[in-house]
C-alpha cells in the first residue's frame, strides 16, 4: 500500500476557522491509497498539492482553466506523467473552495469533514485517470468513492434516501 505525499497548502482564512481540517484531507488522500483498485497506480514517493481556496479565488481558476466563471467545489489538476516506472511522481494538484462546500454540506445535511474527505478522494481520483463523463465510468467512479469513503467511516454520498 503506497500512500501519497500530501503537500497540503491553506490560501483562504475561512479554512483557519477548521480545526480538522489537515486531518480529514490527509486521511482522505491516504484512504485513496490504501483502496487495493486504486494502490496500483500510487508508487511510494508519489506526491500531489492539496490548496484550498475560496470561491473567489476557485472561480479564478475555473474561469482560466474550464472556461466556467463561477465557483465550483473542487478541480483537479493531473500532472503530466514520468514515462519513468520506478520513479516517484507528482501526480497533480487539488484546489478546494470552502464557501461552496460549506453550502453543498448545509444544503444536503452533510456534515462539512465528511464532505471535504469526499471531495478530496474525488480529486486524486481525477488526478490518477478516473472520470465521469460518461454513465460508466461516473457509475464506477461513485462506487470506488463510496468504498473508500466507508473505509474510513464516510457515509456513500451518491446514496438516496428512500421516499
């Protein structure tokens, strides 16, 4: 089991005022790691950037990147790969917004951790191929998330209350 080095880096203010914070996305990262689908493609050494952000300066981002002028939880930034097998890679970086998942926790009755650790294991799935642009892989996407999200006690975020 090969976990990520996380460089994790605090630009907004709003993410002081979170206590857990460096916690629950390190643990978050490291859960994608030990997740035996997904250990595969982390080599020991692997590293990625975690910033977080909000929304003003996210939107920046969106704006340059996806041609998108608006906020957005998470964007994932992959890395070029080394052709190098045996090398240590930085696979990417990550950039979290916190005012937009404040709401999105509020709005969906989640607690906030839990829905930073959902959208951390998200971005390093982006930044090691994963995808959801089309039905199947959104579909195999959610259920590697939704495991490794239990692994460390995160309730599935795709499941639907039952009317």
């Amino acid at each position: 089991m090969a976990k990520p080095n996380v460089d994790l880096i605090i630009e907004s203010p709003l993410w002081e005022k979170v206590a857990f914070v460096e916690r629950a996305v390190l643990r978050a990262a490291e859960a994608v790691g030990a997740y035996s689908e997904v250990a595969r493609a982390i080599r020991r050494g692997d590293e990625l950037c975690i910033t977080l952000l909000d929304d003003e300066e996210i939107a920046a981002l969106n704006s340059r990147w996806r041609g998108k002028n608006a906020p957005t939880n998470v964007l994932s930034f992959p890395a070029r790969m080394d052709p190098d097998k045996r090398a240590p890679r930085h696979l990417g970086d990550i950039a979290l917004a916190f005012e937009t998942i404040e709401s999105e926790a509020a709005d969906e009755g989640k607690a906030f951790d839990d829905h930073v650790m959902h959208l951390v294991v998200h971005g390093v799935l982006h930044l090691l191929g994963y995808d959801h642009l089309n039905e199947g892989d959104a579909q195999r996407m959610e259920t590697i998330e939704a495991r490794i999200l239990a692994s460390i006690g995160v309730a599935n975020p795709y499941a639907t209350e039952a009317a």
